[in-house]
C-alpha cells in the first residue's frame, strides 16, 4: 500500500507541475494579448462568460465529474491572475455587503477600498479614484439606479459569481464601459417611477458601444444601465 500511494503522490507531483509550466504559459499568452490590444481595457467579463461556459461544455463532454461552480472557481483565479499582468489598475470600490464576493472574484489581486453606501462608492469609481466598482446585485437596487443616474456614463458590467454559489452575496460589477456580447446576456434598464427608479431586465445584449438598441416594450424614458452574463 505504502508503494502504490508514492506511485500516486509522483504521478501528482508530475501532473501539477506540468499544470504549472502550463498555466506559465499561458500568463505569457496572455500578456500577448494585451500588447496587440494596444491600450485597450483588459477585462472582459462577456469574453470570460464565454469562456467558462465553454469548459463546462467541453467537461461534460468529455466525462469529467467536476461541477461548474468548480471550473469557475478554478479558472475566475487564473483570470484574476492574468487581468492583473495584464492591467495595473485594478483598485475596486467594494460595497461591505459584497466584499466576500470582490476576494473570490480577484483573489490575491484585489486592492479594495470598503464602503457602505452606494453613492459615495460610485462616486469613487467616477472620479478615477478606484477603477470598477462591486455593489449587491439584490439588495438597495433603487440606491444603485439613483446613483447610477447621476454618472450616466457608468454601466453595470457583470454579475458575480457567474454561478449562484450560497456562500457568496451575488454582485454587480461597474466600470466605464459595456461588456462584450457573451451569447446569454441580460440588459438591465432603469425605468423612471414617482419615488426614482426600477429596474427592468431584458433578455440579450441591447447595448451597441454607445448605441442603445431599446427594446420597444419600453417606455421612452428609459435608460440602459448595463448589461451582464447569465
């Protein structure tokens, strides 16, 4: 027994390091990338959807037993990895509720600075002064839309964790700019109300860069606020 479990032990030493030396390169492949984007931003939660749908199709094709909340886990590390190489300003406006959730989705890469109020932290991300923003995704959302509404120019990016994991608080993700298509999205629209704002959330990617392409069961006044993965 002793020798067959050296065997196994070998054969798992063997197996990390060339998982090492293969997530090595990829960290050069990705820095690659970010060269030939010349200058433009790095993450790309659509692209990352994509992604990590794929490798939960490609697992269960293949006969693996491993679930998708874990191919997430696994890859959104590799990816927060790779983001920071690839851009050094990655400070996050974390909303307390939320800041299990920012730690899991950055890992060792978060630099975070703690608020417990949506508009100040929003404020922080328009300033430049912290380059995305982590808010709840169901808690507060009329906050979020007011204050959304006084830096139109922010959008609600991505939800996280791509997955509902129950030990996580899910969270939106807010930059200055639209994700990319990710195949299965949802647009979010704020819809003006006597007392501010509800949210209306509509099946696909409605957002053409600053194009919005509303759809028209909307009332006229109503405002894309971002877009996510599903």
């Amino acid at each position: 027994m002793s020798e067959d479990l050296n065997q196994l032990r070998n054969a798992i030493d063997n197996l990390d390091n060339e998982i090492l030396q293969a997530l090595a390169k990829r960290m050069k492949l990705s820095d690659q990338v970010i060269a030939a984007k010349n200058g433009a931003v790095a993450f790309r939660p659509g692209r990352e959807a994509t992604l990590v749908r794929q490798l939960v199709i490609n697992s269960k094709a293949d006969g693996h037993d491993l679930s998708p909340s874990v191919i997430l886990g696994v890859w959104r590390q590799i990816m927060a990895a790779s983001l920071s190489r690839q851009n050094g300003d990655l400070a996050f406006a974390v909303h307390d509720m939320v800041m299990p959730a920012a730690a899991w989705h950055m890992g060792s890469a978060l630099v975070a600075t703690s608020f417990d109020q949506m508009t100040p932290l929003l404020d922080a991300v328009a300033s430049g002064q912290c380059r995305y923003g982590l808010v709840p995704a169901n808690h507060d959302v009329e906050a979020l839309l007011g204050a959304l509404d006084q830096h139109q120019h922010l959008s609600i990016i991505a939800r996280t964790p791509l997955y509902d994991m129950p030990s996580l608080h899910p969270a939106y993700i807010i930059a200055d700019y639209l994700p990319d298509p990710s195949g299965d999205d949802i647009s979010l629209y704020a819809v003006p109300a006597a007392d501010g704002f509800t949210l209306t959330m509509i099946d696909g990617h409605h957002g053409n860069n600053a194009v919005v392409d509303a759809p028209a069961n909307l009332p006229r006044d109503a405002r894309l606020v971002g877009i996510y993965a599903r």
